[in-house]
C-alpha cells in the first residue's frame, strides 16, 4: 500500500463517532471556512469601496448580464451532475459516475469559455483592471473565482483518471474523496451565485 | 476498513534516508525542521535589529569593521543610507513575526507536540504537514532574498501601509507573493492541527481532559485559518494596484513628490489598515497563546498541582478567540474614525484585556503554595508571567483612545508590543525548548551555561525595552532613521538610544551561550535516565525517548485530568493521564 499515512491514521474511512464526521471531510469544512474569510474580505473590500465612491458605473450596463446568467446555470448545473456522479459512485455504477462526471469537467470549461468571451467583450472596449476600482474589483474576485473553478477541473479529472486507482484499494475511501471534491465544487458554485449578484445585478 | 490494521506493522516501515529527515510526512520530524528553520529566522530578523541600532545610537557614524560588508548601495563607507535603514526596520518586523516567532511558537511546538498530548500516531494529513513546511520554506526564502534585488527589500514597515506600499519598488511586490505563499502555509497546519485535535484523540481523551497547551494551540489555529484569508485577500489587491495599475487603495488626486500620481484613482487607503489589521489583531493572540500554553505545562509541573481555575482559563482562551475577531481598530485610532466607532473598539479592548487577566492570575495563583522547583524550564517561565504581565499593562493606555492617539506614533508603542512578544513570548518559547528538549534528544541541555543564557537575557532585555516606554513618554517619534536627534525636544532623552543599544548588543552575546548549549547538548548533554525526567503527567512522556514514528508503543487510554500532580493516596506526587491506577 503506498499510501504512507494509511497504517497510522484512524478516522480516514469511516467517521469518527462523536464528532460524526472523517478526516477529509472535517479537513475541507475548515478549509471552506478560511474560503469564506478570504472571498468575505474581498466582498468587504467591495462594499466599502462603493460606499466610499463618488461615481459608480451602472452595473448591468456595463457588464454583459445574458453570459452571467447563462453562466449561473451552467455552474449550478454541473453541482446538480456532480451529485449525480456521486450517488451512481455509492451505486457502484462506475460507468454513470464516470459520464457524469465528464458532464461536471465539461460545463466547469463551459463556464471558463463563457467567462474568457466576458473578458474579451471588456478588453475590446478597453475596460481593463485599472479603468475603473469597479472593474479593478470584478477582474480580481472573477478571477480568483475563476482559479477556483480551474482547480476543481484538476481534482475532478483527477477522480476520473489516475485517482480510481484508490477505488481498487478501498471504495469507500474512494467515495470519500470524491464526497469532499464534491465539497469544494458546491462552494465555488455558491460564490459564483455571490459574484453574480453582486457584481453584475446590484 | 483502515481502523483494523492501524495498530500493526509500523515497526516495519522502511524508509530512505531522504524521506526520514528531509521529505517526511512524520510530525515530529517536521517540527524539528520548523525548529531550526524559525531559530535561523529569528537570527536574521535579530541581526537585522542589531544593525539598526547602530545607525539610533550613532546615526551617521560609519560602521566599524563589518560596514563595509553591506556595499555602496546600502551602506556607502559604513554609514547606512536611510532607505537601507527602512528596509532593514520592515524586514525585521516582518521576519520576526511571521518567519520566527509564530512558526516557533505554532508550527514547531504544535507540530512536535499536538499529536503526542492527544495520544495521536500522527497528523491528521501528514503529506498536507510536510507541503505547509516547505511552502514556508519557500515564501521564508523567497521573503529573505529580497535583500539582493535592484531597489532591495520592502521598506515601508511589516504593515505595508498604502498608499506607500502602492508606489514602492519591487522589494513590496516580492513581500506580497512571499506573504501570500506564508499564508498558504499556515492555514494548511492550521486546519490539519485542528482536525487532528478534534478527530484523532485517543479514547477517554475528552475535551475537559486535554491539557491547556492544545487548548492553546487549537484557538490559535482557529485565528490563523479565520484571520489569515484577509489578509491573502489584501494581498491580492495591492498586487492588483501594483502589477496592474488599478487603485483598490490608492485616492483619487494623489501627490508624489510635488506631481500629480498617475493612477486611476477613487480608492481607500483606510481598506488596507482594517484588512491588514483584521489579520494583525489576531496574529497577536497567535504570537502569545502558544506561549501561554507552554508556560502553563511548565507551571503545573514544577509547582507539582493542578493549574488554579483551570476550566475558568480554558473558558478564557475560548472567549479570547472570539473577542480578538473585534478590536482591531484600535490600531487605527488615529487615523480619525468616528467617535461611535473608537467607542466600540475602546470597548471590546478593554474587555478582552479581562480574559488574558485572568489567564495570567490563574498562573501566578497557581504558584501559591506548590513546592517549586527552580529548574531551567521554570526560571524562563517565571520570567515570562512578570514580563508578559507588564507588556499587557502598558498598552490599556493604547486601547484607549484618548491616551492613544498622542502615544501611538511614538516609541512607547515599540516598548509596549516588544515587552508582549521578547521578554513575553520568546522566554516562553525558550523555556519550551529547555523543557521537551530532553524529550527530542534523550539529554538535558546544561544548566550553567542556560543560567548564562537566562540572566544576561532576562536583564539586558528590561534594558532594551523599558526606556523605550520612556522616550516613547517623552514623545520621542518611532522610525525616525537618526533616532530623533533631528527634534530639538528630543536631545534630552537620546543618550538612552545609546543605552538600548548596548543593552541590545550584550542581548545578542547572551543569547551564544544558548546556541552553544543547543548543538553541545544534542550531542553531549547529560542522558535522562528515564522517558519521564521531569515527572510530568501529559501523554507525550509516555513515548520511548526520542518518540520513534508512530509515537506510542502501546495503545493508550486517558483517564483522568491533566495535571494530576500530587493527588491525595496516590504513591507518587504525579499521576499520568494513561495510567489506570493514581
């Protein structure tokens, strides 16, 4: 087993009773949190920036509202196939986990394509990062969101490709992982629904 | 399922030379890297203290001998430039605390000591464990060689103040990105301290039975993993304002030398100070409860009974977590908030000053009446309690902010946070060392030479630092590169610039015998002739000395509380928490 921590760690595979909850999971939960700190601050820095300000572009005229709600969808739709791919995963359904999670990595592109149109849109209107503090603002938070989303496509691809290897070894390890990965991919579909609102309606 | 074979087969782990000492995934082994690695920070951020105090007690005196070391760029014939002097102040500031002191007091006895107090074989994510210390190796690193670019290392203080920050050279640009990698690092340790506190407990370890250092180390986990992301946030931003040119905080009509600053303007530099400082009023509680915690096992111990009040500290502890999430703006009285606002904060300052009271008059109750054993542990602790005490005392005057606003910008405010976190914190932390050493090692380090280490310390320090609380009274400004003497009103108190230092410079040659003590010791102490030398009662000193991987060679059970010393009918004046029978 080459896993090196395996022989050791108690609590990997199964929850630990009075907390109710294993490693991974209780590991992502506060990772979550620092999460929430760290978009919380850039929301902050946001709403106190706007108060401050003596003018303030019309949000929903400057920015493209269609692609942000297309983009909605899309990412509430891939957290809908990402809980697809799980319960087929602890159906032992390899064969659906697999095409659902092919749909989950497909639409996360979809959304980064949609995303790269929007910033395109703005370049070519010579709206950059330093036009505007609002523009300066939606640059930093839809691209750290974006960073966000290229990560979950590797941890995702991840579990379609080398990492089933650890299904071989224990499944319910296996379905561990991907409850956690699942975890993450909830979040940063729940802050893209914050960005959304708050950047292109407000 | 895994909890089968836990127990079995560990003995048999082979490993590599490179994945036991370099690449390893073991807890103890990565907080002793993090050991050597936060001492050798702790040197250069001193050195780099050393240096300045040249330049307050001598200002454009070329340096003797070593002066001309610096180049013409920093130190052109040994007198040192002003824009070297500020670089010299920022990087001290910023190595200190995040490159010395909190990775001393979390990462490396949090490391070594969180899994062997719960009765835990590792971390929860030990892969995680090794990838926190070489990312902070790395942004250590990284923060460090900023030194030897173009326009050198940050200058505008460890707070990074826009709009200053904003337009400084690229020594601020490599701050940020070392910062942003140091923060990765400490909430990965973070998280993982906390999952294994919470999930990897040995049985009848219950949350009343843990001792007060992982009570210690778990708040200080929560404040880096909830305190830290703002920080990151902020981060981000500024590299935005420099790499990008946009104006997060940079106002609308800005001046730079007489001329009109080209930036698009419209931001805040006040979102700086709050996102800055909303990091920064926790990270104090980060740089001290480590301390506490430490202190209080070394207190229970060489007092041979339980710890006073011990569930009103932890109480305490918890409440202090809480509460440092609201005062930070008490570093931002002068920057004129509303009257409602200071009063807030005033507020939540003066309240949060009641849980640290009490932790610290718990401990000195604790004193009355134990049989004390003036070992070397004991000495740095004792000195800690009086020390921390008095730092904690002079900044009521800076919670407030009448008294705060003619006091913040002077030296008091050095004298105050200094008296915190050098003769508070660091002999904590030193008398942590002194403590588990014989643990790590299997040998005592020397008593003499650690007399030679605590008491030229111990004195030199208060000289240090004291008059600085008077020259702060006296109004004398801080980061002044001449040490004042461009004031007229300050002539009368600059002869203590010179006083603090060679109160500084002996500071430094009385901390060799120490480091002679540590390497001499590793391998020629006095052997401890038993796992327990001190007759402690916490978990870590039921392992083999030095802990082999996988810590315990049985399993353990927990049965009572943590300090159990000299318990009525029990045979011996300590009662280990694994020990059935009293």
């Amino acid at each position: 087993m080459e896993h090196p921590t395996e022989e050791f760690i108690p609590y990997i595979i199964e929850s630990r009773p009075d907390t109710g909850l294993y490693n991974a999971k209780f590991g992502i939960w506060l990772f979550l949190a620092s999460e929430v700190m760290l978009f919380g601050s850039l929301f902050s820095a946001y709403i106190l920036l706007r108060v401050g300000s003596f003018s303030w572009p019309v949000q929903s005229e400057i920015q493209n509202v269609a692609i942000g709600a297309i983009n909605s969808v899309v990412l509430l739709s891939s957290s809908i196939f990402f809980i697809r791919a799980w319960v087929a995963l602890k159906a032992d359904d390899i064969a659906k986990y697999k095409k659902f999670m092919s749909l989950v990595i497909l639409f996360a592109f979809v959304f980064l394509t949609l995303k790269g149109v929007e910033y395109y849109q703005h370049f070519s209107h010579h709206e950059y990062p330093k036009t505007s503090v609002f523009l300066g603002l939606y640059f930093l938070m839809t691209g750290l969101h974006a960073l966000h989303i290229i990560g979950g496509i590797a941890v995702n691809s991840f579990y379609i490709g080398p990492g089933l290897k650890l299904r071989e070894i224990n499944k319910q390890w296996f379905i561990n992982r991907v409850e956690v990965a699942g975890l993450y991919w909830h979040f940063v579909d729940l802050v893209w629904i914050f960005l959304f609102s708050t950047l292109y309606l407000l | 399922m895994s909890g089968a074979h836990t127990e079995e087969h560990h003995d048999t782990h082979q490993q590599s030379w490179w994945s036991t000492y370099v690449f390893s995934t073991d807890h103890k082994t990565i907080g002793i890297q993090y050991l050597f690695l936060s001492l050798f920070f702790l040197l250069v951020g001193f050195c780099l203290m050393l240096l300045m105090r040249w330049q307050l007690a001598y200002p454009g005196q070329p340096l003797p001998i070593i002066g001309k070391w610096f180049g013409e760029a920093n130190m052109p014939g040994g007198v040192m430039l002003p824009q070297f002097y500020n670089q010299l102040g920022a990087m001290h500031g910023t190595i200190m605390v995040f490159l010395g002191v909190v990775p001393l007091g979390f990462a490396v006895f949090g490391n070594y000591l969180i899994p062997l107090q719960i009765g835990a074989k590792d971390m929860a994510f030990p892969r995680l464990n090794m990838f926190s210390y070489w990312s902070f190796l790395a942004g250590g690193l990284l923060m460090v060689s900023s030194f030897f670019l173009p326009g050198g290392a940050a200058s505008n203080g460890w707070t990074s103040y826009s709009p200053l920050s904003d337009i400084a050279h690229d020594g601020q640009t490599v701050w940020l990105i070392s910062m942003a990698i140091i923060i990765v690092s400490s909430l990965l340790s973070s998280l993982n301290f906390i999952t294994t506190i919470f999930n990897l407990r040995a049985p009848g370890m219950t949350f009343e039975r843990l001792p007060f250092f992982i009570w210690a180390q778990l708040i200080t986990s929560f404040l880096l993993l909830l305190a830290f992301p703002p920080l990151e946030g902020a981060a981000f931003l500024q590299l935005f304002d420099r790499l990008l040119g946009t104006s997060f905080f940079l106002p609308t009509g800005l001046f730079v030398n007489g001329q009109i600053y080209n930036a698009s303007g419209g931001g805040n530099p006040l979102l700086w100070q709050h996102l800055f400082w909303f990091l920064g009023h926790p990270e104090v509680y980060v740089l001290i409860l480590p301390a506490l915690g430490i202190v209080t096992e070394i207190i229970a111990n060489n007092t041979r009974k339980n710890i006073v009040g011990f569930p009103i500290m932890r109480a305490s502890v918890i409440f202090l977590g809480f509460l440092s999430f609201v005062v930070w703006s008490h570093h931002t009285y002068l920057t004129g908030m509303g009257t409602d606002i200071t009063a807030f904060f005033q507020t939540t300052t003066m309240i949060i000053s009641i849980p640290s009271v009490i932790i610290i008059s718990t401990l000195f109750i604790t004193l009355w009446g134990g049989s004390i054993r003036f070992n070397m542990p004991m000495l740095f602790a004792l000195a800690f309690l009086p020390m921390f005490g008095f730092g904690g005392l002079t900044g009521l005057p800076l919670g407030l902010a009448a008294t705060d606003i003619p006091l913040h910008d002077t030296y008091y405010v050095i004298g105050h946070f200094h008296y915190v976190v050098a003769p508070g914190v660091i002999l904590g932390l030193f008398a942590g060392i002194y403590y588990w050493f014989p643990k790590a090692t299997g040998r005592k380090m020397n008593d003499i030479l650690g007399h030679l280490h605590f008491w030229p310390t111990l004195i030199s320090m208060n000289f240090v630092f004291f008059p600085m609380l008077i020259q702060g009274l006296m109004g004398l400004n801080r980061r002044m590169y001449d040490g004042g003497a461009t004031y007229s009103f300050n002539h009368d108190i600059l002869y203590w610039n010179v006083v603090i230092s060679w109160a500084a410079w002996i500071l430094a040659l009385a901390q060799i015998p120490f480091i002679f003590n540590f390497f001499y010791s590793i391998f020629n102490g006095e052997k401890v002739h038993s796992d327990n030398p001190w007759g402690a009662t916490t978990l870590e000193w039921a392992t083999p000395t030095p802990p082999g991987h996988g810590n315990f060679t049985k399993p353990i059970t927990v049965y009572r509380d943590p300090y159990s010393y000299s318990l009525p009918g029990a045979p011996r004046d300590f009662s280990p928490q694994d020990q059935k029978e009293i």
